[in-house]
C-alpha cells in the first residue's frame, strides 16, 4: 500500500477495496471477485488520472515531499557505476546530508554531488532529512575543485527542505559555507548539470544547483523559502501555506515559463513514488542529452553559467 496524500482520499478508499477483496479471494473466503476487482481498478485508475490532472501548487508541494519518492541514493544506485563515496570537509567533519564523490555515468567518469532524506526514521536521522551544515557544503566544494582538477563533469541531485538552521550549523558559518559553494559551482570549468528531484529549496538548494542546465521532475518543487516560511512572514500564520505556494510560483512549469530552469522531466501519473524506476531512466536519459548538447556546444562553461543566472528576470 501506498502513503496516501489528502487529496488522493477517493483512490485510497478505492485501492483499499481492491486489496480487501484480493486477500479474501487469496484466503478462499470470497468467490468471483475478479470482475469486481477489474471494475474498482478501472475506476481507480480513473480517480488518479482526475487528482493529477490539474494539482495546485500546494499539491505539488505535497508530492514533492512523499515519503516514497526516490531520493539521491536511489539514483545514484540505478544510474551511476563505480561510485566512490567521498567524506568530511578537512575541517570539522562529515555531513550525511550531502552525498558525493565520483562514478561513471555511461562508461564516463563524472562528479556527483545530491542531499539524502533519508527513506525510513532511522536513515532520515542519519541524514538530517535532507538539510545539510556547513561542513557539507564544504565537502562540495571540496568535490567541485576535485572535478575542476581532473576535469571531470559534474551531476548534481538537488532535494532538500533547505540549509539547517541550528545554532551548531550558525555558529559554523552555514551562510558563508553556503556562498562559498554558490561560487564554486559558478566559477567551474567543467560542465554541470542539475536535477531538481523532490524539494529545491532556498540557499540550501541553490548551493549545488547553479549548474549550466537545471531541470526539474514535473512535480517537484523550487523556491527561495518554503510556503509554510512564507506564510509565516506574509500573515505570521503557517497554516496559510497553501496561499503562499500559490502565490510565490513554485512549480517546474511555473520555472520553465520563468526562464529559471531549462526542462521539465515528466512523471507519471501518480508521481515519481508510483513508477520509480520509470522516473529514475527517464532522469537519466535526460542528463545523458544535456551533457552531449553541452560538449555539442563546444563552449566556455563558466561564461555559460554567468549569462544564464545574469539573464534570469531580464526578459520578464
């Protein structure tokens, strides 16, 4: 069974049935059930093409945070070979949140860098849900001149609430750590591109996300605070995230139109957490095509970087 959202209630009461009624006809209690259960399917499947047809971005908000949805290690398992694993920031220590190092991508060697949630309580706990310290956006610039070095392409797998907030992380430095990183990315000669998978959010986010393509999963979400911060500072009422996912244009298509990011990579209908290896292939092929159009290109990265983040508003 699936983690049901709220507003996915008619499928779960329908999938709900169809589970009863296949164990009862399992255990040899019921009899017959097979049409039945062909009919709830039909209509299952119709009341999940209806919730996904047109979601509010509030909605998207709620699937880009699914418990299920494949996190960075998912895609690093299924898409990278060879992966080496990277710790620690030479200074003060590790940080689970961030996970890079170097693999091979299609028989080439690249850079990874990507936030872990975590998939149960114990990894999310170990991985902080996702919100890295100072110490880990160092371990990425650490990796970033590693890359520069041996001029090697970077991926970076973007998927966190934001930077964590705690006094440890302050007193460490997280708004410096986190410039610092911002320049790194941005002054890198080798090409980098960026997925939004789940949650982009603010500094946090753009940390490993200023890359030369950025694309995002249809339904993930990027923005420069949460909705439940904003609603917090708008109307000092949390409750109100819904309006301030509205308003501040939070989705992939809201971006693409934007000219913040370069593509939407689809999902199925129910989202990634339903067909997560149709997702993963489908964010590999997509990575592939945006490194061959950027050696296609034949240009100056760092330049391409610039222009791109300069022209961002200019249009609007």
């Amino acid at each position: 069974m699936y983690n049901y959202l709220d507003f996915e209630k008619p499928v779960a009461d329908l999938e709900g049935k169809i589970l009863e009624l296949k164990k009862l006809s399992e255990s040899g209690e019921a009899v017959d059930v097979a049409d039945e259960i062909t009919r709830l399917e039909k209509r299952a499947r119709e009341a999940l093409n209806e919730a996904y047809r047109s979601l509010t971005p509030w909605q998207k908000a709620q699937v880009a945070r699914h418990p299920d949805r494949p996190h960075c290690l998912d895609y690093v398992d299924a898409l990278f070979t060879d992966f080496t694993g990277l710790a620690g920031d030479r200074s003060f220590g590790d940080d689970n949140a961030i996970i890079g190092g170097f693999a091979r991508f299609g028989g080439e060697p690249v850079a990874i860098l990507g936030q872990e949630k975590g998939a149960d309580t114990k990894s999310r706990l170990k991985h902080n849900f996702g919100m890295a310290r100072p110490e880990g956006y160092r371990k990425a610039v650490r990796i970033m001149e590693l890359a520069d070095r041996f001029n090697v392409p970077l991926v970076t797998l973007v998927d966190t609430a934001g930077a964590y907030p705690g006094i440890g992380a302050e007193e460490r430095g997280q708004a410096e750590a986190i410039a610092r990183s911002t320049s790194a990315s941005l002054g890198l000669k080798v090409p980098v591109v960026s997925v939004i998978i789940g949650e982009g959010g603010s500094g946090g986010a753009i940390a490993i996300a200023t890359a030369n393509k950025v694309y995002m999963l249809e339904h993930s979400i990027y923005s420069v605070i949460s909705p439940e911060g904003a609603a917090s500072i708008l109307w000092h009422d949390s409750t109100r995230a819904k309006d301030a996912a509205t308003s501040m244009r939070i989705t992939a298509q809201h971006l693409l139109e934007l000219k913040v990011i370069d593509g939407i990579i689809d999902e199925p209908v129910g989202g990634a957490h339903r067909s997560r290896d149709t997702v993963i292939a489908a964010t590999g092929k997509q990575i592939e095509a945006a490194f061959e159009e950027l050696a296609g290109a034949n240009m100056d990265y760092r330049e391409h970087r610039r222009e791109k983040f300069l022209a961002i508003g200019r249009a609007l």
